[in-house]
C-alpha cells in the first residue's frame, strides 16, 4: 500500500513502467481466456442439449455472434419444433427465414 502511495506521489520512472508493461503482458493473455472459456463453456453445453453442433459457440468470440447464435436457436426452436441434426445448416436457414418474414 506504501508503495503506490509513494509510486502516485514521486511518478513512475521509465524503467518502472516498463516493468509494468511487461507484468501486464504476461497477466491479460490468462485473463483473456479465462474470460473466453467462462463464456464459451456453457454456450458448448447448450448447443449440445439443443442439438445443434457444440462448435457454434465458438460464435461467441466474434463481436455480436452470441446474439446471431441466440436467436438462430430460437428461430430453429420456433420453426423446426426440436433442435435441427446440423446447427450450422438450421442457423443458415433460421436467419434466411427470419428475414424472408421480415421482407413480406
């Protein structure tokens, strides 16, 4: 606790910030997946019991794919009754239909 007190007080030099730099470059890699497996994980499970292929939560690391994955899944529930054999083909065809709907 001294330590940032006195850090905040005097400034860092340069050799302290890049210390800082390189313990920060070690750490956010660790971070970083963590944060991807704590989201991606469930989304695995869920596609399974859904019946889709695990691998369309891997959508989930392009910005905005959770929501195209979600509702996807619940078009396909909505249309198809029970989950569709192939995810990505019930994806596909759930998006197609969503938007001939929204064309009429």
């Amino acid at each position: 606790m001294f330590n940032l007190a006195f850090l905040l007080q005097q400034g860092p030099s340069a050799d302290d910030i890049q210390h800082m730099i390189v313990a920060m470059m070690a750490i956010l890699p660790l971070i970083i997946l963590v944060c991807l497996a704590i989201i991606i994980v469930p989304f695995w499970f869920i596609c399974k019991k859904a019946g889709f292929s695990p691998w369309l939560s891997l959508l989930n690391i392009v910005p905005m794919g959770n929501l195209i994955l979600i509702y996807s899944a619940g078009l396909c529930a909505v249309e198809g009754g029970a989950g569709a054999t192939d995810g990505v083909s019930a994806a596909v065809s759930a998006t197609a239909a969503a938007t001939a709907a929204v064309r009429r």
